[in-house]
C-alpha cells in the first residue's frame, strides 16, 4: 500500500514495483523479464540482423516523421547572437556515449537531439575535496566495447575538440542512417549496436534499456557487433502509432487513450503510481507538485504531456550532466534539445534555431538561461505549453540542496517574463517546509500535490556505529547478505577516501573502482559504463556519481560516511532496488565523521561584517548609478570579502528577486579585455567609432595594449555587454583589432541604491545565518536517525541486511512529513575549559591579521576559507582544535574575546 501526504507514516509504499512482498535477491539475480514489445519503434522479427561488413549499403531512410499541423509555431524574431569570448571545448557526442546503441544514435539523430556539449561535471555537488590522479589502468576485466572502441565506424574523434555537430534528418534516399553535419559536409555513418542474444523480440526502446541499465545482454553476446536494419516502413508504421495514440488523447483524455499512449511510446502496460494522476492535471492545464520517490518514474509525467501540448516543454535542470542524461533518455518520438551556459556560442544558436524552426518539443535549459534576453526572446509568448521543475526542491533555500540559480524559478517572473501557464515542479525529497516553499514560489495550490511514499519497501535497512569503518566494510561485504549482492554502490563524502577504500577492497579480492568529481570525464564515463554492464562490482563513489544512473539492479547501496542529511541519504538509497527487487542499504556513522561534517556546515557562512562590506563593493558608485552595468571578479572577490563565489550569487539574486529589486543580474562573462589596434590608428578609428573612442578613454595602455573593463565602457556609451562584445567581434572580423578577455565575472545592472546599507546587511546576515542553522539541523537529524536506530534496533530481531528497517523508516516519515527536528541534544561539545585561553593567546600571537569570530571559529574547527587558507593556516598550532565544540559556542567566545582584544589598543 502506498502512503501518500494524509497517510500516518507508519506504513511505507512500494513505489515501484508494487508488491507488497518484493522478492529476495536471488544469486546472481536473473535479468529481468523484458516489457512487451511495443508497437514503437519496432518489433524485432522485422528487423533484419548482419554482421558489419565494409561492403554493405546503408539501407534506405524511412520518410521524416508525419508532420503535426498542431505543433508548428510561427518562426521566432530573435536577434543574432554575439559571439561569447569564453572558449569552450567542443567534445563529440561519443565523448559522452561510448557506446551509442542504435536507439540513442537514432534517436539523437534522426529526431534532431542536440549532439555537443561542454560539461559533463556533476562536480558541483561534492564540497571540501582532494584531487586525485587520473584513472589510467584499466579494470582488471575491462568490457569489450573498450576493446573494440577503434574499430566502431561511428566514433567521430572521441578525444579531439570537434566543431558543433549538427543531427539532421535523412532525406528519403539515404537509408535509415543519421547524417551528422560535420564542418556544414555530411558524412554517412553506420550505427552500430550489440547483439542481445536472447532471440526474444524487442522493441528498440528495450534494447537501449538493456544497454544501459544493467547490460543484462548476456555474456556470449557481449562485445559482438551487429548492424541492425530497420525498415522505413517499420519506422513509419511506429510514428503513425504514437501519431494516432496522441492524436486520441487530444481528442479526450481518458485513462485508456493514455495507457494506450504509454504502450505506443513506452512499451509498458501500465503507469506506476501517481503517473496517470500527475498526466491528468498536467493536462488539465494545472499546475501540479509531483513528490515522487526516486526511480519511480517522474520522467514520463512530463514526457507524455509533451507529445500532447501543441507547444515547447521547457524543463529545467539544476546540473548539465542530468538534463544530458534526460535528453539520451527521451524516446524517440520526442524531439529534444538542451541548453546550457556552459555551451559555444555556436551550440547555442543551433539550439536556438531548432527552437525556432519549431522542431524541438522539449528543451532542457538550466535555470541561469533565465537571464538571457536572447534566450527570452526566442521564446514567443505563446510557445510555451509546460514549464517542468525537475529536482524542485533546490528552489527552497531549506532544501538541502538550494540552488541561488533556482530563485528566478518564481511564478511571477516565469508568467511576466515566458508566460508560462503550466509548472510541473518535481521532486523525490522533500520537507513539508520545502514542499510550502516551492509550492508558494512556484503558485501551485495545496489541492494539486500529487505525493507518493518516500520509499520503496523492498529496501533493507541496517545502520551500526563503527570504530573502524574500513574493516568493518570488508567485513560487512564479505557477509551475508551483501556478499551475495552483485552491484553495489559505496558513498563517501571525500574523494581521497574513495581512492583508498577501492584500492582497500582491490587488495582483498573485490573488484571495486573510485569515482569522483575530480577524474577526467572519460574516466568517469568508462567507470559508469564497467559499472552499467556489471564489468565491475563494487563503485566506491562521492555524491558526483549516481545523478541520473537508473541501473536496474544495484542490490546495495553502503554509506561509508554519515550523509548530510535525510534528504541525501533517501537520495541515494533510492539507486539501489529499481528492478524491484530485495536490495539492502547499509550505513556506518561515527562522531568523528558527524564532528567534520559538523564543522563543514559553517563554511558557507558570512559575518554581518562581510556582507555589509561586498554590499559597499556592490554599490560601489551610489550616485546617479541607475541602468550602469558593474562586475564583481570572481576571482579575487572571495578572498576579498571572505565570501563563497556560491555565497556571492545568492546574495545577488536575493538583490535582484527579493521583496526590494536592487540590481539585475546579466549573464556571467568575462570583463577584462586587452586590445590592439591593426589597420588603421586608434585615433583615427575612434573618430569614426564611438566605442573606440570610449575604449581610448577608459582604458590602460600597457605594452601598446589598451586594457579595458567591459561593464564600464558598455556602460559608458549605454549599450548592453553583449552589444559590445558583438561590435569588437565585427572590428576583428575587418582586421582592424584583435582582442582577448578574461576574469570571468558576476555582471549586474543597478535598479535602485539602497537607503539603508546597514539594516539591509543585518537582514541577508539573518536569512543567511537561518539558512545555515537549517543545514546544521539536517545534519542533526541525520546523525540522530542514525543513533536512534542503532540503539532501537539493538531490541529488534531481523537478520543483519534488515534490521533497522522499521527505525529509519519511522523517522524518515516523521522528518518529511512533519518537520520533525528531533529533540535531545547533538553530540556536540557545549564548552571546553582551555578554550577562551587558546583564543586569547592565537588572536596575541597573530595580531597582524584582522579576525572576525567566525574567520577564528573556522581556524579553531579546521575549516578553510576564500581569505584563511588551509595551506597557510593549517600549519597554526590550533587548527582544528575545537572541532568537537559546538561552532557557536567557539564563535561566540571568539566574539567576546576580539572585543576585549580591540578594547585594549590592539591592532
Ligand atoms: N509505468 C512504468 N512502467 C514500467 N517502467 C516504468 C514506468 N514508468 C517509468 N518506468 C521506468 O522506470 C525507470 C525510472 O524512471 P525515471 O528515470 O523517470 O525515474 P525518476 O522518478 O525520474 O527517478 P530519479 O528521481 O532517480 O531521477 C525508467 O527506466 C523508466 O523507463
């Protein structure tokens, strides 16, 4: 039985697969049975089987897909785009796809998916890491695509920076291959896919599914290469499928013309719980919050509305490696695109131009696109169907992953600005504070929640306390039930542990693998496709590994580190389990690791002081400054103000969206720009030129160069950053000068000066120090939930893989659904004899430096900042120190002594 928002929380759901007693994980298991085939794209008999052969003709193109006078818009007036100066390295979508399957190619293909991206780095979400090195062996039984990697006709340079690759549809006379637009010349390419040598019929969507989730194609078939055929006719006969399934739900959406839809495009026969609910309201027009757990399925609750809806499906992504990830999951009757900041500027008007054309019907954009008036513009007002919130959560600054980026997300200016009607906001974890939150930023009302259980109940769960984690790993993995578990993913919260702990397990017989922000993206690649096609066991991983893995059959997920709060941990015991099977999860915790993390939660956290001081630096000209454009470095800023460049960039949103609009915020960008002159002299060009002239007058000569701020010549003449930047790009492409820019940069235009610096610094100080203090509890919570079931589950039976099951769930429930913030006190000193003694004789002994309480609370926990590196203020006798007392009882004794140090004439 599925819990849902009114339910008690003493029971759980199972969401999916919905069995009330899900199996055991049987060893090794047996892959599942596979969908029935779907009548999209293509049954298998028809598909004709070959060995590649060199000789052999690409067959013909099916014809492009039927056309729906519904989904055509009127083409977008959009400006040209200027030219960014940031470079970026172009990868080829093999970079990212090793081992593109014939579903993915053709659905990246021939259904116009955006081929190039810049970034795959989930990078963002691991805090306070080590570099390692590279990874450079390979697994001891590496898979056979790496083998076989150069002889694949359809890589396209996998390792060089490529141009913008351009998918295009084949014409009805070259067979059913993807053309790539390679350098504007089309080159024909085979796409090549693995034989899955069961001899059952599946559809092409299934095939993709075996290659990714699991790579449950059995073992003789691995590493054979086939070319499969598909016929045009075939092909068309699918899209006329889904043509005429959307067509009858638009007609009347009925439950059966949905599920006959999900047949059609999916291959499933029915929709898992809360799907058909969330596809309804979507419909309907209403806008709805979808609290689904995770693997549940959310994917489809906006994919379906979007074949449906006659315009775009915008869905926003906090990082770029997951909305890759949901556009290779698309199927293949939606055409998609992406959006990213961290694209060329080519990419970016190839997207655009797709959008234009009308050709795109979702597009992942992340949420800092918002800013782009280009962006905007391409957009007609009337373009939009459904604006889709994926990981929604983040809009909440008591969530525990809030996302500055994600406060543009609000109702108001997504209506004023996209005139977007619906919202899909999506989420597995969330608070009922967060679930207000997003709701009331987003305007949904509380009647459209559409809330499933949190977890899924064929999840074990068993949590102890170790004095040695490492052993007490080997031995939790050479246990019953673990040792039986054939995928098994290990958290870590830092990535030299990772390293050390697979190194650890490599040693004693288990074939593990690190994984973590810090390898080269190709590394991380094979690591995810080893782990995918069970090539290897064991994943010893940070928070960067998992984002948007839906491997099928993880039977176990390990904390080897205390998460930082329920939310991640139900995150990521959510990978394990997926195929429906008994999985178990296991957590160590010790106060050790509870102090670090502890100590960690305060190194986000700024001073009054601080604040007060970038807001002088952010206003810096407080007269007459209304429409100037200004930058704050982000280089040397954090150091400057002892601010995060994460701190900086919620301080400026909360500038632009908070209750008084103070600035707005333009898109990142380089503003130190270095210039020469070519053709003709500076003087003479600046008569005719008035930029030039401008950039006489407000630049450094040095070395003959004329060195510039961007913001303040824009400014200056009263143009936008991106005007400029076009208009140096149309002076360089004459000849007449080459320029360079760099110091990348937080870019505002001033709206009002505040009246009040100081009340307004005391205001962001409280929210911030409210926000950090919600954090702190999370962590709390955590820890409690895990001491809690040690010490209940010592009085429960059930086998080691399960016995704290009941304990976690009841507080999980309790913590979501209530808000519970559990009572007693945290583990946490409250006062250390030699403590004021300490600080008196560190501030004594470094008078040279101009502390805050929090810059020597931080030094006394151990923590780094922009301005108190650990490289320097490590080596200081007490660094660390004071890590097991509570930050604000250090900070506070730090405070009372600063003052009397100041009081006495101290420096
Ligand atoms: N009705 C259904 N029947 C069977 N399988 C389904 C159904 N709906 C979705 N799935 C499958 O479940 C898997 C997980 O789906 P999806 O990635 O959308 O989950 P999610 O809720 O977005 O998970 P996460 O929060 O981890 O991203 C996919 O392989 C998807 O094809």
């Amino acid at each position: 039985m599925d819990s849902d928002s009114d339910s008690d929380g003493s029971h759980v759901s199972a969401t999916p697969p919905g069995s009330p007693n899900p199996p055991p994980r049987p060893k090794p298991a047996p892959a599942p049975p596979p969908p029935p085939p779907t009548l999209f794209p293509l049954h298998k008999p028809k598909a004709k089987i070959k060995k590649p052969s060199s000789k052999q003709k690409p067959p013909k193109p099916p014809p492009p897909p039927p056309e729906n006078p519904r989904n055509k818009r009127p083409p977008c007036s959009a400006p040209p785009l200027s030219s960014s100066p940031v470079k970026f390295r172009i990868l080829s979508r093999q970079d990212h796809q090793p081992s593109s399957s014939l579903p993915e190619i053709l659905r990246a293909g021939y259904f116009t998916n955006i081929a190039s991206f810049t970034d795959l780095s989930t990078d963002s979400l691991e805090k306070n890491v080590d570099v390692e090195p590279p990874l450079t062996a390979p697994p001891a039984d590496p898979p056979a695509f790496t083998a076989k990697k150069h002889k694949l006709p359809n890589l396209i340079r996998a390792r060089e920076p490529l141009p913008p690759v351009t998918l295009r549809k084949c014409s009805g006379s070259e067979g059913n291959f993807v053309k790539l637009n390679l350098n504007k010349k089309f080159n024909r390419r085979k796409f090549l896919n693995r034989k899955c040598s069961t001899g059952k019929s599946y559809s092409r969507s299934y095939r993709k599914s075996k290659r990714r989730k699991g790579g449950e194609c059995d073992d003789e078939a691995e590493g054979d290469e086939f070319v499969v055929e598909i016929s045009s006719k075939e092909m068309s006969k699918g899209f006329e499928a889904v043509e005429e399934a959307v067509e009858a739900v638009r007609d009347g959406v009925s439950d059966e013309n949905l599920v006959k839809l999900l047949k059609v495009m999916y291959g499933y026969d029915s929709f898992r719980d809360g799907q058909l609910e969330a596809i309804k309201m979507v419909l309907e027009g209403k806008s709805t919050m979808l609290v689904l757990p995770t693997g549940a399925g959310k994917s489809i609750c906006y994919q379906i509305p979007a074949m449906v809806l006659p315009g775009i499906t915008l869905v926003v992504s906090p990082l770029v490696a997951l909305m890759i990830d949901q556009l290779k999951q698309l199927p293949p009757a939606i055409q998609g695109g992406l959006l990213s900041s961290s694209q060329t500027s080519q990419e970016v008007a190839d997207t655009l131009g797709l959008l234009q054309e009308g050709a795109l019907k979702v597009l992942f954009v992340s949420p800092e696109r918002f800013l782009n008036a280009e962006f905007l513009s391409c957009l007609s007002p009337t373009s939009i169907s459904l604006l889709v919130v994926d990981e929604a959560h983040c809009v909440s600054e008591w969530s525990h992953n809030f996302r500055p980026s994600y406060m543009r997300l609000r109702a108001s200016l997504l209506r004023s600005r996209l005139n977007v009607g619906c919202i899909l906001a999506m989420t597995a974890t969330a608070t009922a504070t967060t679930l207000n939150a997003v709701m009331s930023a987003l305007e949904i009302p509380p009647t459209n929640l559409i809330q499933k259980s949190l977890l899924r109940e064929n999840l074990k769960l068993s949590v102890s306390m170790s004095g040695n984690r490492i052993k007490d790993l080997l031995t939790l993995i050479k246990s019953s039930p673990f040792e039986e578990v054939k995928s098994i993913i290990i958290y870590c919260k830092f990535q030299s542990e990772t390293d050390t702990i697979s190194r650890y397990l490599c040693d004693n017989n288990i074939n593990a693998k690190s994984y973590h922000g810090a390898l080269p993206s190709k590394d991380r690649r094979s690591i995810q496709e080893w782990f995918c096609s069970n090539k290897i066991r064991v994943v010893v991983a940070t928070v960067a590994f998992g984002m948007g893995l839906d491997k099928r059959d993880v039977g176990a997920v390990i904390h080897y580190s205390l998460p930082e709060s329920l939310e991640e941990y139900v995150q990521e015991i959510g990978r394990a389990g997926r195929d429906g099977r008994l999985s178990y999860c296991h957590l160590f915790f010790d106060d050790i690791t509870y102090f670090k993390l502890r100590s960690l939660m305060y190194s986000d956290g700024v001073d009054e002081y601080a604040v007060n001081k970038f807001l002088c630096e952010v206003f810096k000209t407080r007269n007459n400054s209304h429409g100037k454009i200004y930058s704050i470095i982000k280089e040397s800023a954090p150091c400057k103000f002892d601010m995060k460049e994460e701190v900086m960039l919620t301080l400026l949103t909360q500038l632009e969206l908070g209750e008084v609009q103070y600035l707005r915020l333009l898109p990142p960008t380089n503003v130190t720009c270095t210039l020469n002159f070519y053709k003709t002299s500076p003087a003479l060009l600046a008569d005719k030129d008035i930029v030039v002239s401008t950039i006489l007058k407000k630049s450094e000569t040095k070395y003959g160069q004329y060195v510039f701020d961007i913001p303040t010549v824009a400014s200056s003449i009263g143009v936008t950053i991106t005007d400029l930047s076009s208009h140096l790009q149309n002076l360089k492409s004459t000849g007449e000068i080459t320029y360079d820019s760099k110091d990348p940069a937080y870019c505002y235009s001033i709206v009002q000066v505040p009246e009040d610096f100081c009340s307004l610094s005391l205001n962001l100080t409280k929210w911030l120090s409210e926000v950090e203090h919600c954090k702190v509890q999370k962590l709390d919570a955590m820890f409690k939930t895990a001491a809690y079931a040690v010490n209940e589950g010592e009085k429960l039976e059930g086998d080691y893989g399960s016995k704290h099951t009941l304990c976690v769930q009841r507080k999980i429930l309790d913590y979501f659904k209530e808000d519970v913030i559990f009572e007693g006190p945290n583990a946490m000193g409250q006062s250390s004899p030699f403590l004021r003694a300490d600080i008196k004789v560190f501030l004594q002994s470094n008078s040279h430096a101009k502390f805050t309480p929090r810059a020597v609370a931080r030094i006394m926990h151990g923590i780094a900042s922009p301005a108190y590196p650990s490289t320097i203020w490590s080596k200081s006798h007490f660094w660390g120190r004071y890590s097991q007392i509570d930050f604000q009882v250090v900070m506070d004794v730090a405070k009372e002594e600063l003052l009397s140090f100041v009081g006495k004439g101290a420096p």
